[in-house]
C-alpha cells in the first residue's frame, strides 16, 4: 500500500485541477490511498510565529507521504501562491524537508490554450530545487480545461488519459512498487 498526497493549487469549489485530481484518483493504481492536502488553511509562512495546528499537521502528512502529485493551474505566467506557501511549509519542517527525496509529480489543467505549461517549468523548477525526487515524464497538460474536464471528474481527452496512466505507473514504481494486472 503506498500513501499519495494531493497538493491542489486552487481553492475554487469547481476547480478544474481538483478534477483533475479525482480523474488521476480514478487512474492510479488500487493500493494507493489518498489525501487532499488542506493547504488553504495554511497561514503564509512567517519564521516569527509558532507553528499553528494546520502546519503541524501537514508536516505530519507530508513526512508519511510515500509521494506527491500536485495540481498546478496557471496564474498569471506561475504557481498560484497558495501552492509555493505550501511548499515552503514542507522545506521548514523541524524534523528536515519532507519534500527531499519524495517522488514527486507535477499535472495541471488550465482553460488557455498553454495548458499550464509555464506554471509548470515553474514548479518542476522549485521541486528540483528541493532535491524533490521528480518524476518528469509523461508531462499531462490539460488545455482548454473548461472543454475537455466534467467537474465531477471526467476527462474528455483519451490521449491525455493514458498519458495519465504512464504517469502513475512511473510514480508507482518510482516509490517502489509493482503494478500487478
Ligand atoms: C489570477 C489568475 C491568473 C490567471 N492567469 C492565467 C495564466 O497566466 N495562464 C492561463 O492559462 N490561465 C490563467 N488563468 C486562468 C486559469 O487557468 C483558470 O481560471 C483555471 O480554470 C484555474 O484553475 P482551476 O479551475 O483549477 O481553479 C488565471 C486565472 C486567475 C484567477
């Protein structure tokens, strides 16, 4: 059994990257548990403060975590902010980085034509930054979200679907693991 956790770059109730979370939920291999990561309740990092409740507790999930696969939309050229505050959480974790070492991977949906792939060089870039384990390939750029993505979790790409598959086969066996079929 490996745990992944979900960072989800959007607080937006019908975020196409949350469904494109459950559409990689639905794809992922059986024996993987899931966990959203509540990162809208992170306060911004701030050195000065005790760390609150809610970062304790993503320490916690982020140091079971056997992997991590983000949902990045596009804002303006980059990462949403609530993302990289996530992220810089992780890296001041007391016990060391939770993020150094983990196999990670980056997906994200965008209604552009782009299909976030700026957002994306800059989050592959932070992730290697922090001696993220990255799995970089296949890359899964949803253009057009608003056309391809159901809300409830549909996706209208078969294309992007196996790409999708590959991905989290290649994260699966980055952890660890054997797909059984
Ligand atoms: C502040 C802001 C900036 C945006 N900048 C970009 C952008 O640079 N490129 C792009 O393709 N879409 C951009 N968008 C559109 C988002 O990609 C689109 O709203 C997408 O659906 C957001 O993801 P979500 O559905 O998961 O919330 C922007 C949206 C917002 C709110």
């Amino acid at each position: 059994m490996q745990e992944w956790v979900a960072l989800v770059g959007s607080l937006r109730e019908a975020s196409y990257n949350r469904a494109l979370f459950q559409v990689f939920r639905d794809i992922a291999p059986h024996d993987v548990t899931w966990t959203e990561a509540s990162i809208g309740s992170l306060p911004f990092y701030n050195p000065d403060l005790e760390p609150p409740k809610q970062a304790r507790q993503f320490w916690d999930l982020m140091r079971r975590a056997d992997a991590l696969v983000c949902f990045t939309p596009e804002y303006n050229g980059s990462i949403p902010a609530v993302i990289k505050n996530a992220l810089d959480w992780a890296s001041r974790d007391p016990i060391g980085s939770s993020i150094a070492g983990k196999p990670s991977v980056v997906l994200g949906a965008s209604q552009g034509l782009f299909g976030t792939l700026r957002s994306q060089l800059h989050l592959r870039q932070i992730l290697t930054f922090m001696d993220a384990d990255l799995v970089q390939k296949p890359e899964v750029l949803i253009s057009e979200a608003h056309v391809k993505l159901e809300p409830r979790g549909q996706l209208n790409d078969l294309v992007a679907q196996r790409l999708m598959t590959m991905l989290a086969e290649n994260l699966y066996a980055r952890v660890g693991g054997r797909i059984s079929v």
